[in-house]
C-alpha cells in the first residue's frame, strides 16, 4: 500500500493556509503541516492587517475573471461570508481605467455595472463626505457598488482554523535552512532549534522573505537564487480612531482609491465598534511601495529584505514614509485632514514580481521544491481560490496556459497592478 503524500508548507500567510486548506480537503490522507514564526496569523506577514480590499475592478482582464470566482465565494462560503462587507469602491484616476475596467465586466459579461461620475455629481453622494477631496485632473469617477472589503486577520485565522480542524498540523517555529539531499533536491528545513523536518513536496509561501530564505540556504547555488523574479517591498498603512460622531460617517463610504499621483493612496472603512467604549477606526494606505537592499554576504547578492528587527521594524515607520501617508489623509479629506490624526502605523511586507503575476510554480531546479508566493499586494482577496490552484499544480492538473503565467521563469510582460512596483529605498527616505 502506498504511504500517503506529505505536504510542508513554509509561511501561513493567504497563500500557505489556502494551499493548506484545499490540500487536506482534496486528500484527507495527506500529512500537510503549515509551518510559521508565531501562533497564527502571524503579524509579520502581508496577510494579517486590519482589512483588506475585495474587489474584481482590474484593467487585466485575467485577473478581474479570476477575483470575480474569489469573489462569489466571498459572498456565498460560510468559512469567509461572515467577515466581508460590501460597502463599494471609488476609484479616482485620470487615466481612463474606470472605462478599461468597465468594458472588461462587459466582455466578461457580468451582472456587475458600474457608473462613472463626474466630481460634481460625486459630490453630493456619501453625505457629502468628498467634498473637500481633491479632484485637481480628473473628469470622471469609478464607482463599483459590487465591491468592498474584508476583515483579514479574523478571516486569515477562520481560515487557518479550517485547514487545521480538517487535519492540518500547524507548528509554530523560525526556520534556519531548507535541506537537501546528496542529489541537491530539497528534503525539507532545519529550524532554528536545530529540529529537522521532512515531506514529500515543500512549498513556499514565504511571501518578502523569500529571496533571503534561498540565499541563506544554499549560498553557492546560484540557479536556486530568486534573482529578479521578484522583490520585497513595503507599503505603509495607519490607522486613526475617532468618536463615534465623526467614526459613523466613515462607516457608511466606499473603500476609495485616490489614484492621482499628489494623493496616491486609499482609504477604507472599518465596521462599527461592538461596544460604546471602544472607538470607530478608518484605514489609510498609501499605494506606493519601497524597497529595503541589503548585501547578503554568504551568496554575494544584494536584495531587498524585511529589516532584521525581530517585529521587522513594522511599527515605526520613519519620518518619510509617515509624511507620505500624510499626503493621502490631504488628497482625499483636504481641509478637515487636520482634524484626523493616524494613531497607529504599520509597515506591511509582501513580494512583488515585475508584472505583479503571482508565482505559482515548480523550482525549476531543484526536484521536490515549490514556490507559491508574490502576492503583489493586490492577492489577498483571492484567499478562498487561490489554494485549489496550487494543489493543482502540486497533483499535475494545472491549466497549461497558468503553469505558464504563474511560472518561475517567464516572461513578465503586463501589469496587474503596477503602482505597487517598489522605485524607492527606504533609506532615502
């Protein structure tokens, strides 16, 4: 009788715990253990933060297809409806992408129809709340009212949950190394502790620290190295608290994307706190990301990386970045920004690739050894489906035309969601 297959999958991020869940509900035979640096969600990772866009609203046509399948999962699933709320998107731009995204739900043939707004309309929707937005070049407004956001920590962890009740083993340790054996194929990984462990496949869902993961592994391996098949970048976030009076207007707008480049960010409602003690809390992100590159001495190389605080210094963004989210507040509240303070900051991590595809592949040499990462910022919302297409990868049944896409090396023409491309360095700041 033949044993069955087992699974270690390195990072419990959107993508490991996804691959997780569909593996164990394809094969509950299979030994699948998710491996992370703390109980779950771990904070270091992309995935966990306060909520998270759920929108199909893309100029590429193939990612608009596949968010609308997250999406109606999102909509429908027990394990994710409980933590998505439909509130709406804005998009402000002045690039003409509200009418590429437009004719994209056409040719999809959708029952989405979504309207554009010139700002004088747009005005008077929302109680007024844009008002004093800044619409400096634009002529028109995206609005999609089949959009919205999800609460991702909570949703990570029903998650995560999930996988580990269907028979997931979760194991919370760092990890030093992979492992490989005399033919050079991957084996496993040592843990920091010095423990060792072992599985048929290992995939990697390390998300930023994927290149430094390689390098640290096999330094002299050039071929296994990820080179500039992606890069870890950083985008800052903040989150401001506020009385009920003024929390509640915020509660009933649209997740609002102010693409201009003067503003260059987002806001995003929170849901109502639970009880009259705790405040109302609004998100700001600024959607520019920024790269931290360091000379990693044992391979020779110089890649970006997370910094090598323990929290990843994710706490305390310099004087910079906060001034950049400051621009944002102005962009989108103008004059009443000065009344909205940010009280907390965070600094999020992911791995972005030049054309923002995700990689969803075989290592092309290195026998045992998968790679299921680069989110680019714009692939947590695909957390419902984007584990059934690694286990198809895994058991060889993966559409040939996204084993191309998806691939470790290919060519990375187009762009999903460019602005997230990281063009600065932290320290320059």
């Amino acid at each position: 009788m033949a044993s069955s297959p087992s699974y270690l999958i390195i990072g419990a991020g959107v993508f490991g715990a996804s691959t997780a869940y569909h593996l164990i509900k394809n094969d509950p035979t299979a030994v699948v253990r998710l491996v992370d640096r703390t109980p779950y969600p771990c904070p270091l990772a992309a995935s966990w933060d306060w909520n998270k866009v759920v929108r199909a609203d893309y100029g590429d046509l193939f990612y608009m297809e596949k968010a609308l399948e997250a999406i109606n999962l999102w909509r429908t699933d027990p394990l994710y409806k409980p933590f998505y709320h439909e509130s709406g998107l804005v998009n402000i731009d002045n690039t003409g992408l509200g009418r590429r995204m437009i004719e994209n739900y056409k040719k999809l043939k959708t029952d989405v129809s979504p309207e554009m707004l010139r700002p004088e309309e747009f005005k008077k929707r929302y109680n007024g709340f844009f008002e004093n937005t800044d619409f400096e070049d634009v002529e028109e407004i995206f609005i999609n009212k089949r959009s919205g956001w999800a609460e991702a920590t909570k949703a990570l962890k029903a998650l995560t949950d999930a996988a580990v009740s269907a028979g997931v083993k979760y194991i919370e340790g760092d990890i030093a190394t992979l492992t490989f054996d005399e033919l050079g194929d991957c084996s496993g990984v040592r843990m920091v502790d010095g423990n060792a462990l072992s599985a048929d496949k290992i995939i990697l869902s390390t998300g930023a620290g994927t290149a430094k993961l390689l390098a640290d592994s096999a330094p002299k391996r050039p071929e296994l190295q990820v080179g500039n098949r992606m890069v870890a970048a950083a985008v800052v976030t903040g989150i401001v608290k506020l009385n009920a009076q003024d929390g509640k207007r915020y509660t009933e707008i649209p997740v609002t994307v102010h693409a201009i480049k003067t503003t260059q960010g987002e806001v995003m409602p929170l849901t109502a706190p639970l009880t009259e003690k705790e405040p109302y809390t609004v998100k700001f992100c600024r959607d520019e990301s920024y790269k931290n590159t360091c000379k990693h001495d044992a391979s020779g190389q110089s890649f970006s990386m997370p910094p090598a605080q323990p929290d990843q210094a994710q706490w305390s963004p310099n004087g910079g970045l906060k001034a950049r989210l400051e621009t944002v507040k102005r962009g989108i509240l103008g004059e009443n920004a000065k009344d909205v303070q940010i009280d907390e900051y965070r600094i999020c991590w992911d791995a972005v690739t030049p054309n923002q595809d995700f990689v969803i592949a075989a290592h092309p040499h290195c026998a045992n050894l998968f790679v299921a990462t680069a989110g680019s910022f714009h692939g947590w919302k695909f957390m419902p489906t984007i584990g059934q297409y690694v286990v198809e990868l895994l058991t060889g049944k993966l559409d040939p035309a996204l084993v191309n896409r998806w691939a470790w090396d290919r060519d990375n023409e187009g762009s999903a969601h460019g602005d997230l491309l990281p063009s600065v360095e932290l320290s320059d700041l």
